[in-house]
C-alpha cells in the first residue's frame, strides 16, 4: 500500500504529469483536453486526474501555492508514485520590459529566496534548472505554435506580498524574466530524486510597467490555453 496523507493511496497516476498550481485548472484542463479521464484525488482539495491526450497516457493534478506545497507533491508523486515527468503550468509576473502579458516564459532555471535546499545539507548552493530534454521539447512546441515565448531564469519567491521595495528592481536587473513562487522547489526535487522537470508559464501581470494589462482571476483559471497546449504537446513528444 502507497502510504500518503496528501495523495489517495489507490491513485494511477501517469509517468507524466502537468501541475498547475490551482485544482480547478486541473479539472477545467481534465474536462477539456483529456479523453476518458478519471478524477484520482480529492484529498485536501488537491484535484488529480488521469486521462488520454492524443493516445498518451497523462495525468494533472492541483499543487497549490509555494515551494512547501508543491515540495510535498513532487516528493509523493516522485518517490511513492514513480512519476517521471513532471510539468508546471502556472503564472508568472513578468520583470523584463519587453515581456507582455499572455507570453509564455519557459523556465530553464529558478533562482530562490527560499531555504528550501538547505534540508540538503551542501556546502554551496545549488542551481534548480529544468531538464534539458523536456526544455528544448517545448521550445519546439511552441516554434510550432508561433508562439511569444522566452527562455530564461524565474525567481522562485517565498513572498506574494512583501516589504523589500528593491525586490522587483533588483532580480530584474540580474535578468530574471518573471516571479512565481513553485519552481525552484519542483527542480531541487527532480534533481535529487531523479526525475525530470519543467515550468510552463503565462505572464498573467507586469512588476515593470506600471500601465500592463491585468489579467483576471477567471481567466487564469479558465483559459491560458497556449500554455496548456505547450505543455501537453510536450508530454507528447516524450
């Protein structure tokens, strides 16, 4: 028996996965993308499914938000579900002046204010990066797609609201492309525990210019439909 407090116990899950962060894009996306899906998880709210995208089998499921929520969630499906493959899809603030919003940011590494590596016991830092083989897969995708995309770094943050002032300037002027607040911890996980991993995400705000468009909190749950596709066309190819 699978033991879990945060999973069911008796849940198929796929080799491959894609994690939003909010459990009602994993059902929207169950509902609207997978053939013969099958709800796997309720527990906590967390919702998972597991279906047919084009013939493969794959599966998606909510994380919640920050690194300690999806710390959780990649662990269990990694080490206790044999995931292989794991893909975010979620939102990102963008901190480049030539990003807009709705563009697509692929996350080739995250850097972080957590101490989420510090459990690993280093004598250094380590470099949370996505795996090479699913990045340079979406890159194709979204050639194919035409799609606005960049690839760069993300600052993986354990702070929605916060007091630095600096924070946004700062990151930006290192070249960080966006703010989220899950990536680094999915790749430290996938890197210790091998598996493989990326971070699809939609520029749903600005943190630069003050006049962007603001996206809606229906429309994030409901559409950002490139990104999803980006994410399932790169399920595909694996």
């Amino acid at each position: 028996m699978k033991n879990t407090p945060h999973i069911n116990q008796l849940a198929e899950i796929a080799e491959t996965i894609l994690l939003p962060g909010d459990p009602k894009r994993a059902k929207m996306i169950s509902e609207r993308f997978l053939e013969k899906s099958e709800c796997f998880n309720e527990v906590r709210g967390a919702l998972g499914f597991t279906g047919l995208y084009k013939g493969k089998k794959i599966s998606v499921m909510g994380t919640g938000m920050g690194i300690p929520s999806m710390g959780i969630y990649s662990y269990e499906l990694i080490n206790i579900f044999g995931v292989k493959n794991l893909i975010r899809i979620g939102t990102t603030g963008a901190m480049q002046k030539d990003i807009n919003v709705r563009d697509i940011i692929l996350a080739q590494s995250a850097s972080t204010n957590s101490a989420y590596s510090s459990q690993f016991k280093l004598n250094g830092y380590p470099a949370p990066t996505a795996d090479f083989g699913l990045l340079e897969k979406a890159v194709q995708v979204c050639r194919e797609k035409k799609l606005s995309f960049h690839v760069g770094t993300v600052l993986t943050s354990d702070n929605f609201y916060t007091e630095d002032e600096n924070q946004t300037s700062s990151w930006s002027s290192m070249g960080v492309l966006g703010v989220e607040m899950e990536t680094a911890g999915l790749y430290l996980n996938a890197a210790r525990y091998r598996a493989r991993a990326l971070s699809i995400l939609t520029v749903s705000d600005h943190m630069i210019l003050a006049d962007a468009e603001i996206t809606t909190a229906e429309e994030r749950e409901k559409s950002f439909t490139a990104m999803i596709e980006t994410a399932l066309e790169t399920a595909v190819k694996l």
